[in-house]
C-alpha cells in the first residue's frame, strides 16, 4: 500500500517509558535516561504536562514546580527519541561496509569471508590466535615477494634457527705471489660471484689465460679479494687447474681469518703442497673453482 | 626517461678478530630518480692491506680498527699458518 510521507526510520533505538508513583510532596524523579525538558512527555493523572511550565529536566533528574498527586503509577514519563548511550551493531552486517575513522577492535574479530585492504596495515605484530597451527598463504594462493628487514626463524625460535641474510654479488680476484700487496698476473678474464645465506658463503671464480710475467716463481699462488673474511673455520673447494704442474690432486684452501685463497696438491704419502708460481705454465693457465666457506658476518 | 646509475659503499663492516674490513659497492639504476635495480660488488681488506685506493671513509675505519697491535697479531697468525703448512 502506498502512503505519503517520509519513509519510517530504520534505526535500531527503543522508546523509553518511566513510571513513577506520586505521594502529593516529592517533586523530583529520576529518569532511566538523561534527556532535556523538550525531549520528554510527561503526563500526571493521565493529563500531559506542558514542559518548562510544570516540569523540567536536567540530566536524568524530572523536576515538576509543583508535587504531583498520590496515586500509583500516576506519572509516566515517554523519551522522545531518547539519547542512546551505546550503539550495538547488528550481528550479522551485509553489504558494503565503508569506515572513514580509526577502528580500534579490542576483543578477537572473526572473519570468514574474504577482506579486502588497500591501504597500509599499522600494527606492530600480526599473531595468529594459535601457536603453529596457521599458515601465510597455501600452495594455490601465495604472495609474491616478501620484503623483511630482519631475519626468519625456520624450523624453531632459538639463534641456531635464524636466518638473517641473503645476498649475492660479484668480487674481483686477483692472482698474486703474495698474501697481501705482491706481484700480480695478468688475466685475460677474472670472474668471481658470490652467494651469501647466512653465514655461508658459496663463492665461484674463473681465471682465464693467466700470465705469470713478473711474479716470483717460489711464491705460493694465491687468489686475492674475497668477497668476505673467512672465520676461525678453515675451508676447502673444488678446483679445475688447467695447464698448472701437478704432482697430485689439486684443492682450493681457504684458511682461517682469511680473505684469500689459494691451491694445495694432495699426494700421496706426503705433506700437502702449495701451488707455487712457477707450476703455472707462462701463460695460457685457467683455474676454476668453487668454495663454500663461513663468515663472521 | 632518465637512466642513471651510480655506485655507492653501501655497507661497511668490520669482522672477526683481526678486524677484517668488509666493503660492500652498491651499483644502484635509477629510472627517474626511481630505483629499478641494484647489483654488489664486494672486497675485503686485512690489517696490513694498502688502502690508499680506498675512499675516505673506508680508510679511516681501516686506520681506527687496524691498529698496530691487531696488524702484529693478524701478521703472526699468517706466518703460524704458514709454519703448519697450510
């Protein structure tokens, strides 16, 4: 059926009703509700009360000038559009829901649907309720990258399970006929990369045509600018000599508290042996190796 | 569109007990003034290593952490290597 007029309100707010008993001298009652003079019908012996004239309100207290007659539930006092206190949303909100303000959720907040947030989450730690029964993300719905600027815990909470870098990189080696300073070679190509996991470190290096001219035949051949100190450990590695004397197997050793490397033959029944300058052909030597050692850093 | 590209030091570290100075060169890409890519290049320096080559700051990290002291004692433990045969 149609009608003329306003649409009724929706709002979820209940009108008031206060009942009090007259005893012909109390002139003040007490409200459930603090309102105004205006925003109350008061009615005594069924008879309505014109407001400011024989009654006011202040707060919660109901003042009439003069005191109403005796008589049982003979004043009724109805809140008109009462002022409300606290506002429960409803249970179940559908639609769109849009918040301008702050939303400051105290209590745990279920969500079973989807949410969606475009902007900046300020929070100092996002928990789940649980311990280890939640995962970020499942094997069909992933993040892409993930950007920290601490570490991670992998597999327990203690200092042995963190991992707090990943890094890699390029390093220059240089050939020389000392641990430091010294004579260097000539290389027709010196790669070196590097990548750094942890405390580990997995370094590769390539020397191509090296020319020794110069350099001091005894001397140990050593490869100069690590990328990292090595620590108190020492290590060893893979190497390919090519066109270098060799009396046996041939190793990279990386010793402690070092930021060089350099090559020792494995022979049997003997001291190892460095690989000196002078095993090296003049020119047209290689040497590729690979390292995994740790660092401090 | 402006390419740019630049080399900074990034990260210097010092490490260990001979005080290993780590310096990490950051080539940084820039596309507007927007970073679009980033690559290091490290190098390490030892007590005792020439640093003239090095910038400013690094050589005076060097000149604070390598003191006399620490290049006596980082020039001992390579000669005792040396002397075990490794």
């Amino acid at each position: 059926m149609s009608y003329i007029g306003n649409p009724p309100a929706e709002a979820y707010t209940n009108t008031v009703k206060d009942t009090f008993s007259g005893d012909g001298s109390t002139v003040a009652f007490t409200l459930s509700l603090p309102t105004t003079t205006n925003n109350v019908r008061v009615v005594v012996e069924n008879v309505v009360q014109d407001p400011t004239v024989a009654y006011g309100v202040s707060g919660t207290t109901l003042t009439f000038t003069s005191a109403p007659p005796s008589g049982t539930n003979n004043i009724y006092v109805v809140h008109l559009g009462p002022a409300v206190q606290t506002v429960q949303p409803p249970s179940d909100l559908s639609g769109n829901f849009t918040l301008t303000g702050d939303l400051t959720q105290t209590g745990d907040y279920t969500l079973t649907g989807d949410a969606s947030i475009s902007g900046q989450l300020d929070t100092a730690s996002i928990l789940p309720i649980t311990d280890a029964t939640s995962s970020l993300g499942i094997g069909s719905n992933r993040y892409t990258d993930l950007f920290l600027s601490g570490g991670v815990y992998l597999g327990g909470t203690g200092a042995a399970n963190y991992l707090d870098d990943y890094e890699e990189g390029t390093w220059t080696p240089v050939i020389a006929d000392a641990e430091t300073g010294g004579n260097t070679a000539s290389l027709a190509n010196a790669n070196g990369y590097y990548r750094k996991i942890g405390s580990v470190v997995n370094l590769q290096v390539q020397l191509v045509n090296i020319d020794t001219t110069g350099m001091t035949g005894g001397n140990i051949l050593y490869v100069q600018g690590l990328p990292f100190a090595s620590n108190t450990q020492q290590a060893i590695g893979a190497a390919l000599l090519d066109k270098i004397t060799l009396s046996g197997s041939a190793v990279g050793y990386i010793g402690s508290s070092k930021d060089t490397l350099y090559f020792l033959e494995n022979i049997s029944n003997t001291p190892d042996a460095a690989i000196t300058v002078s095993d090296v052909y003049s020119s047209g030597s290689d040497i590729t190796a690979s390292f995994t050692y740790f660092t401090n850093s | 569109m402006a390419l740019t590209e630049r080399t900074i030091e990034d990260k210097i570290e010092v490490v260990g007990d001979f005080k290993h100075v780590q310096v990490r060169t950051a080539t940084v890409i820039e596309r507007d003034g927007v970073e679009i890519s980033r690559s290091f290049h490290r190098h390490v320096l030892a007590p005792g290593d020439d640093v003239s080559g090095e910038s400013t700051e690094v050589q005076a990290i060097c000149a604070a952490v390598h003191t006399d002291e620490i290049k006596a004692a980082y020039a001992a433990h390579l000669a005792a290597q040396a002397e075990n045969g490794v």
